[in-house]
C-alpha cells in the first residue's frame, strides 16, 4: 500500500508556552519507520505537521495529495485527540484509506482507543517497524503481531505482542530526506545544520512516574559503535550536520560503549558538537568517561534528577542518591561540560518540605539549565494507576495531559496550589539570580539562540510572576 506518516501538531494542545521558544524536533520514530518501509520496497512519505505549521483546510489537502491508501499517525496521550481529528480528516478526503495510529498512547491502551475513536482502523502496539511493514504489504490482520484491530463483527481485537527488534543495526537509517529539514530548531542549538540521533531502546529500570520500561521494554537493545559511527558519518557528508542531540534514555548504561563510539569521533576529527538532550542517569557516568566525551566533542549532558529529597527518590524507585547525582554533576563540570537537569513536583509522596528540597538542591547544583515541571500522570506508569484509583483528578481530556498545563490532579500532599506556587518558584528562584542570568549571557553562541533565550527568558519570566504566556 501507499503509505503516509503523519507527525501531529503538538504545538496545538500546549498551553501557556510561546510558540516561538518551543523546541521543534524532528520526528524520529516515523523516519526510522519510513526508512525501513521504503527498504522494503513500500512508497512511503512522511508529514510532519509541527514543523509545517499548516492550519487544518492545508492539512486536509495534503493528507488528500498523499493519495495514501495506509495512514499511521504517531501518538502521545497529550496528541491522540489530534490524531483523531487527523483521522477524520483523512477519511474525508480518501475515504478508502485505513487509519493507523502508534506510540506511547495506543501502545498502553489499544483497545480503549480503539473503542474512543471509530475513525481509526488499527493501533500499532510498541515497536511499529514490523508491523507497519506486514500492515502495508496487506497481511491478514489477524496474522499480524502486536496490531489492535476490529474484526468483521466490530468486534475488538488485539494481536499478541510482537517480539522486541533484537538487532537494532539491521534497521536503515532514519529517512531524514522525507523531512522538512530546514524546519527544526531548539532554543538550545548552538550551531546549524543540527540533527538528532537515537542509538538504543529499552530501559532496565521502572521508575513510578514512567512507562518507557512498558512501551519499549525492559531489556536495554543498542546499536554497535560502528553502526553509530556510520550514521554520524552519514550526517556529516550527506547533511553538513554540525551539532547533534542524542535522544537515548540510557546513553551512557553501557559506558564500555559509549567510550567507542568518542574513540571513533576523536579518530574522525569532525567539526561536530553533542549533546545528551533527554537526559543520562547519574549513576553511569564517571569522571573519565565524562572526560572522554568532552574529547569526542559533547559540551552538554543532562540529567533526570527529579526530586532533591532522597526518600522521595526511593519511593519512585529511581535506583539514584544525592550523592550519584552531586558526584555526577561535579564531574561533569570538572571535564568541561555545560549540564542540565529535569526536576519534577508532584511526585508520590511529596508535600511543601520536600517540594522546597528540590528547589534547594538544584540551586546547589548551579546546573547551566533546569526544568521544573509538575508531574503529568503517564498511562501505564506505576503512578498513573495509583492517582486514577486514589487522588483526584481534575480533565479526563486527553489533550489535558501535557507537561505544559496547570497541575492535572492532587494526591496526597500534593494539592493543585501547591504545586503551582512550588514551580513558579523555583523558576523565579532559580534563574533570576545574578550569576545565573551572568551564566546565561556567556552561553549564547549566535543570534539565534539570543533572541531564543531571550523569549524564553520572558515566558519564565510571566509564569513565575503569576501571569500566563
């Protein structure tokens, strides 16, 4: 079949963040998906509507020009509602067409997606590669692993699981060339032409908070060092790429790994700066690694720290201290690295003491960047479950649930108040002391990057004074 990919708009169902300092990164689950397609012999195109910014009648017209006769739409709790929309849209204008959706969201709940929404046709559950593949070559769907579907009798159906991809180096290369490239930006992209890569799946933990352990499995898969050296390769000679943002959960849990993969930059000499964008953990990384990776050309790591209170980090099972985390950072600051990190309020357990030890904390880190977002409870996470069955939860609205929206629920200590006036002030107390804004100064590498700084300076700015952006 003529296949369609469809990245939705997110920008639509965030509310109180300015446009203009919002990251827009290029879909890279539907790239991987459309080079293995494409590998296999499937006509495939790619759609990626955050980055165009088409309002909805130039979205109907180009789901319509795509001729497509198989649409898959990638999903996040906080997009399904779009990608309902985007659903009925196509089988306005290509009413033969069959409706897939995939992702995080329809991954954890197929068949109430399914029962929620009579547009679409199927839910691809976890990894999509193969079974978007038998999907477009016209499988019986019942033969299809890991597909949610309705039988004849509308009856819902889902397929057993589909066995994790084993061998990530037999996976193509992202099909980066049905992308708008010249689209993508963050606010802290430092050189142009920049690309963003993954290198494993998985994650071994089972932190409360979190569902990757349950959309991508438990086992940590990785592509080899040569079979990483060679997109990068790729990306140089082919794009002039010149920064590249690492999008891996667990970077650095094989750090044998990882030091070959520095081996290999620092052999090829390339004009090249990386960073780990989604964060490493703290406890698998020492000073010579991190040094190591300075060499090899990264000049940014981050961090998912969470919480500065220790019992609340053991009761979200994190598998951290303060220590790996005070250590880390310290380290990361001695081999030259800008670091970042990721707080969160709201977490099991919490209340205003152990609200203001985070804040408190991350102010003696004195990271270069925090984020400081009230938790957004995750369908499949450990903690979802716990606040459906016990808190109060204030939207059903799946579109409710994003990391950029007021406090979605209480539970326990955590009342709605509270944890507002906890990240409001950590932001104002945060980044408004003078050596912070000094630090942020210094940092800035282009004009670009100024003026989005500069904006988003603002946006904190507004928020932490009360007023929305």
């Amino acid at each position: 079949m003529k296949t369609l990919l469809i990245a939705p708009n997110y920008l639509k169902v965030y509310s109180y963040v300015s446009e203009e300092a919002t990251m827009i990164l290029p879909p890279l689950g539907l790239a991987y998906i459309g080079g293995y397609l494409r590998g296999n012999g499937v006509e495939v195109k790619i759609l990626d509507l955050a980055a165009l910014r088409l309002n909805d009648e130039q979205e109907k017209i180009a789901i319509g020009r795509s001729g497509a006769d198989l649409i898959a739409i990638a999903a996040t709790t906080n997009t399904i509602m779009e990608a309902y929309a985007l659903a009925k849209k196509a089988k306005e204008v290509l009413p033969n067409c069959k409706v897939a959706v995939g992702g995080p969201h329809p991954t954890m709940m197929p068949e109430r997606t399914l029962q929620e929404f009579s547009e679409i046709d199927y839910c691809i559950v976890s990894e999509a590669e193969d079974t978007m593949l038998e999907l477009a070559q016209g499988k019986k769907e019942k033969d299809i692993l890991g597909l949610a579907y309705r039988d004849k009798k509308n009856k819902i159906i889902v397929n057993a699981p589909r066995p994790l991809i084993q061998d990530l180096n037999k996976i193509p290369f992202p099909a980066r060339d049905l992308l708008p490239l010249s689209k993508y930006w963050t606010p802290g992209v430092r050189r142009y032409p920049f690309a963003t890569i993954m290198t494993s799946r998985g994650c071994p933990y089972s932190c409360t908070f979190c569902s990757n352990f349950k959309t991508q499995g438990k086992q940590f898969r990785h592509r080899s060092p040569e079979n990483v050296l060679a997109e990068i390769d790729h990306l140089v000679k082919n794009y002039g790429i010149k920064e590249l943002n690492l999008l891996d959960d667990n970077f650095t849990f094989l750090p044998k790994r990882v030091e070959e993969i520095c081996d290999g930059l620092i052999k090829r000499g390339y004009d090249l700066e990386l960073k780990t964008g989604n964060g490493i953990r703290a406890d698998r990384v020492t000073l010579p690694l991190l040094k190591k990776m300075k060499q090899a050309g990264f000049y940014l790591v981050a961090f998912g720290i969470e919480s500065g209170n220790p019992e609340i980090l053991k009761k979200m099972r994190k598998g951290e201290t303060k220590e790996h985390i005070i250590n880390a950072v310290k380290w990361a600051k001695e081999a030259g690295l800008l670091t970042e990190g990721f707080f969160m309020f709201g977490n099991e357990g919490e209340g205003r003491k152990e609200m203001l030890d985070t804040i408190e904390f991350a102010k003696e880190l004195d990271l270069n960047f925090a984020q400081f977002q009230v938790y957004t409870p995750v369908p499949g996470s450990p903690y979802y479950d716990k606040i459906m069955k016990e808190g109060k939860v204030f939207s059903q609205k799946w579109e409710d649930f994003n990391a950029f929206n007021e406090p979605l629920f209480e539970y326990g200590e955590s009342k709605f108040g509270l944890m507002m006036e906890m990240q409001k002030r950590a932001y104002k107390e945060y980044y408004f002391r003078p050596s912070m804004i000094l630090k942020k100064f210094l940092e800035v590498k282009n004009l670009k990057q100024f003026r989005a700084y500069a904006k988003t300076g603002l946006a904190v700015a507004k928020f932490s004074m009360g007023k929305a952006t």
